[in-house]
C-alpha cells in the first residue's frame, strides 16, 4: 500500500550472512569535501534494445548546466569488466556492483522465487553485494557470505524472509478491508456505513504515504558505498476500496434530496484522488547526485483470490486500481537516474528487461569549468553526435 520507507523498521540478521545496514545515515557519514572533482557520468546507449558499444571521445557531447565540457576520460564497461579504455588514464574506475532488491508489495508472488533464482544464477557475480529491502525489514548480503554458506542455502532464506515480511507488512491492511467488507454487508445504517468507510480510508490513505525523507537518506548512504549502484523497485499496484458505481448511483438517485448525504458519498467515492504529497524534485535530485540507476518495475497483476472486496457483491464495494500518483512520480525518479520504467504482470520478466538495460555502459569523466562547492543542483546533458540512438544517463549532481 505505498509504505516506501514509510517507518525505520529495526535491521534483521540471516543466520550468519545477512548484515543489517544502516539505511538512515547519520551525522558522522563522509561529507564529501573536496576541492577538485572529477565527476563521473554512466552512460547507456541504446539502438532499438541493443547496447552500442562502439562509440569514444569523438562521438560524445557532456554539457553541464547547458556549458559544454572537455570530455577526459572514458571506460566501456561490461557488467564488472572494463572492456575499453581512452583518455587520461588515471586510477580505474570503481566497477564493484552494489544491488538493492526493493520489494514495495502487498501480496506474496510465486514469481519472487524465479526472480532470486534469476539474479543469483545469472546477474550476481563475486565482489557484488546485495541488499534486499522489504515491507518491515532490510538484509545486507556481502560477497564473504558464499563462502560460509551454498547459495542454494541462501535463496532458500531469503525467500522465507521475503514471505514473511510481505505478509506481516500488509496484515493490518488486509485486516482492515476484511473488516470493511464484513460490515458494508451488514445491516448498520447508511450514516454508519459511510462514516466505517471514510475513516477506513483515511487510515490506507496513512499507510500509503511516501517517507520523503527516508528515501533521501537512504540515497545518501548508498552514495558512500563504493562502485556502481543499482535499484530494482518491486513495486505491485495498489487497489482500494471503492462504491461500485451502479450501485452508488442507486444511492444517490434514493438520497437525491438529501444533500448532506449526496455530498458525503461523493467525497468518499473520490478521497483517493489526489496529487502526489511528497517532493518528487527533490528525490529525484537525491539519486541522479548519489549516481544511482533507479528501476521502477510495476508490477500489474493481483492474485486471483484477492481481485474482489467480495464476488457476491453483497458489500457494494469493488477493489480499484490506485496507483497513478506513485507511477508517476517514480517513473520520473526512474528517468532522472538513468534507469527505466517497466510495466508488467510477470515480475521474472520485467527484472529481467532491467538488468539486460544495466550491465553494458559507459563511464565519462570531465572536471567541470569553474567548479563552485556552492550546493546548488547541476543538470547534465549527454549527447551522441551523430546515429539515431536512445542516451539515459544521471540528470545531474549537487555541487560540494
């Protein structure tokens, strides 16, 4: 129901490999103060769905805040390999991977097995570290662990976490439309009826709140982690109750000369909606500077037992879809970080599309003219000179 990092759940330990991690930074993180900077810009280009990997300093244009920039290093990278390197040719770039899982669902899918079955047996390599964030909890998995434990050993647990956080996290919502349908079915009156369900929706409107804040800080401490990072959102549609139309039409042609009541059921009938309540710029300002690729996979599909309130009707409520706000807003955070947006009713197959759309990049490198640690928000443009391609890349950085 839209927790994301709606509450700063106390960190679990796995047995002996999972490590909690300390998501909400505090004071004494590195402050990245430095005089010099050489900023760093991963860069994926694409034509159709293939990756181009044949282009180099003459085919690329980085401009920051619209001023162009002298270009002084660039790596092609394949997954954790440097394949092709020109320019200045400094220290390597740090190419270690740093993946976070981030389960935003409210029912358990049978599909969640083959996604941990995908990523460990094909994406994970030694030297990645992984995080897996759930509804109420957050496990860091570090490279020593294979070493202590099979991998099949470690699938099998996380997969048992993951149900069991799913479920715990969504109980109280799943309790309260359980509650709501019994009663809706019931033999209370209108008033008390419309009263149950206003403040039963004030209580998912809670739920589904967006922590900005938490997501700001989480970015920040990922941004000190070393190497690429990687964000796989698993985020599954969000459905409310709401009057099934017919009948709500029926109640109110009955109702017509009460206003009161007609005002009431109308403003239920649309409490949920609204306009996005938390600041989008800023999280989107948060991960394109912590250089984090951010991918939104929305989940569409339901399981078929809970696709109703009730089949017999008899509560005159249905469960719709209310997902648009979300969608949007984190379809923008996915854009401005380089990643990309995926919207499907398999779950295996849409990460699947995210990772092919992640492993193969560039890294560009460029110190900016006239470089102030002013704070402020830098917008970057990168740009193929010539040839017809698609280039995502960070929408920019903080300067400090």
């Amino acid at each position: 129901m839209g927790r994301i990092m709606r509450k700063n759940f106390p960190a679990l330990v796995l047995g002996a490999i999972l490590i909690a991690a300390p998501f909400f930074a505090a004071a004494q993180d590195a402050q990245h103060q430095v005089s010099v900077v050489n900023i760093e810009i991963p860069v994926r280009v694409f034509q159709g769905a293939a990756f181009v990997d044949s282009l180099g300093f003459k085919d690329f244009e980085v401009l920051d805040n619209g001023v162009p920039q002298t270009i002084e290093a660039i790596y092609l990278v394949r997954k954790t390999e440097i394949a092709r390197t020109e320019g200045k040719r400094g220290n390597a770039p740090q190419v270690s991977r740093q993946f976070v899982l981030f389960f935003e669902m409210n029912e358990y899918m049978p599909e969640i097995n083959a996604t941990l079955n995908l990523f460990f047996d094909k994406v994970y390599l030694a030297g990645d570290s992984l995080m897996i964030v759930t509804p109420v909890n957050r496990y860091h998995l570090r490279d020593e662990a294979f070493a202590q434990r099979p991998i099949a050993k470690i699938k099998e647990e996380l997969r048992a976490k993951l149900r069991q956080d799913i479920l715990i996290g969504n109980s109280e919502y799943q309790s309260l439309i359980r509650t709501l349908n019994a009663s809706m079915a019931g033999t209370a009156s209108l008033e008390e009826k419309l009263q149950l369900y206003s403040d039963t929706l004030v209580r998912l409107e809670s739920m589904r709140r967006v922590n900005e804040k938490g997501l700001i800080e989480f970015a920040g401490f990922l941004r000190d982690l070393p190497g690429q990072k990687y964000v796989f959102l698993f985020y599954q549609k969000e459905r409310i109750p709401s009057y099934d139309w017919k009948q709500l039409m029926q109640i109110m042609d009955a109702n017509q000369a009460d206003a009161a009541r007609t005002f009431k059921l109308m403003e239920n009938f649309q409490m949920f909606q609204r306009d996005v309540d938390f600041d989008v710029e800023a999280i989107k300002r948060a991960y394109a500077d912590s250089s984090i690729s951010v991918h939104f996979l929305f989940l569409t599909r339901t399981l078929p037992e809970n696709a109703d309130v009730a089949d017999d009707g008899s509560s005159g409520l249905k469960m719709l879809e209310q997902s648009a706000d979300v969608f949007s807003a984190f379809r923008e955070v996915a854009a401005a970080t380089g990643g990309i947006t995926d919207s499907s009713a398999n779950l295996t197959a849409s990460f699947s599309r995210a990772v092919d759309a992640s492993e193969n990049y560039y890294l560009i490198y460029y110190k900016p003219r006239d470089y102030k640690a002013d704070g402020t928000f830098h917008s970057l443009t990168v740009r193929v000179t010539s040839g017809n391609y698609r280039v995502t890349h960070r929408a920019g950085y903080i300067a400090r």
